[in-house]
C-alpha cells in the first residue's frame, strides 16, 4: 500500500480545553436549567375551570340517579323555549303583518307569480326498483343456493 502524500489533520475541538469547560459555573449551567427556575412546564401551571359548570349540577349524573330517571313533567320544565318560535305580544299570527306605527298604512301583499314551465320537481321518468324475495334460497346459505346438477332418470 502507499501512503497518502497528505498528512492526517486532527479535528480543531481537540487540544487544551476551552475557559468555558473549567470555569466551574459554567459547568453547573445546567442547574440553572431546571424547570422549577425559569417556568417552563405549562403543566405545572395548573388549569382553569370554565365560568359556567353545565353538567355537574344536573340530574342524573350520579348512580342512584341514573337508576332513578326523573318523570317526564320535571324533564319537560327544564326545557327552554326556542327563541324564535316565540311570538311578541300584541301580534296575531292569524291575522298577518300588522299595520305601520309611522304611516299607518297596511304593509304591500306579496305578488303571486305565474308558474314557468319546467319550473318544480322533475318528473320521475324511470319505475322505482322494488326487491324481489328469493325464498329460502337466500336464507338457506352459498351452498344450498348454489345450482345443483342433476341427471336425468
């Protein structure tokens, strides 16, 4: 074999160690790192509970509650109301828009317009499928549904 006419370079980080790596508080530098000092687990923050508990106060969230379910009338009052289903007072729903407070004057009806051709649900052109009922052959299994050959006598 030959040798290489370039000499081997040792790597630069060898030879007389740094300041840095005999100072000696800079070899404890990683107690300052600990989490306890400079807070950096979000975890031992803690959590804060939401503004409004929505299920623990209510029914049914314990044992014996769930084997004794409230009647229907306790269950019926906890309900609220839909908002827009409720309406103001002093308007009749039968009698249709009331009149203007500013003019006085009975509001437009709605213009009923002519049909256009083509214009709704299409026609149904195809027969709706219906299933057919094959016996016990379905019921029976692959094997019995399967064609049997037989000879003739």
């Amino acid at each position: 074999m030959t040798e290489p006419d370039q000499s081997y370079d040792p790597p630069q980080d060898t030879g007389e160690p740094d300041a840095v790596e005999t100072d000696p508080a800079a070899l404890n530098s990683a107690e300052d790192l600990d989490e306890d000092r400079i807070r950096a687990d979000p975890l031992e923050e803690g959590m804060d509970p939401p503004e409004h508990w929505s299920g623990v106060t209510k029914y049914g969230m314990t044992p014996w509650e769930q084997a004794h379910p409230r009647g229907l009338g306790d269950r019926v009052g906890e309900e609220n109301p839909d908002p827009a289903a409720e309406i103001p007072a002093g308007i009749d729903s039968r009698a249709g828009a009331p009149e203007d407070p500013d003019t006085g004057a009975e509001p437009e009806q709605p213009i009923q317009l002519e049909p256009v051709e083509g214009d709704g649900p299409p026609f149904d052109t195809e027969p709706d499928e219906v299933g057919v009922d094959a016996g016990s052959a379905v019921a029976a299994g692959p094997e019995q549904a399967a064609m049997h050959v037989e000879e003739e006598r």
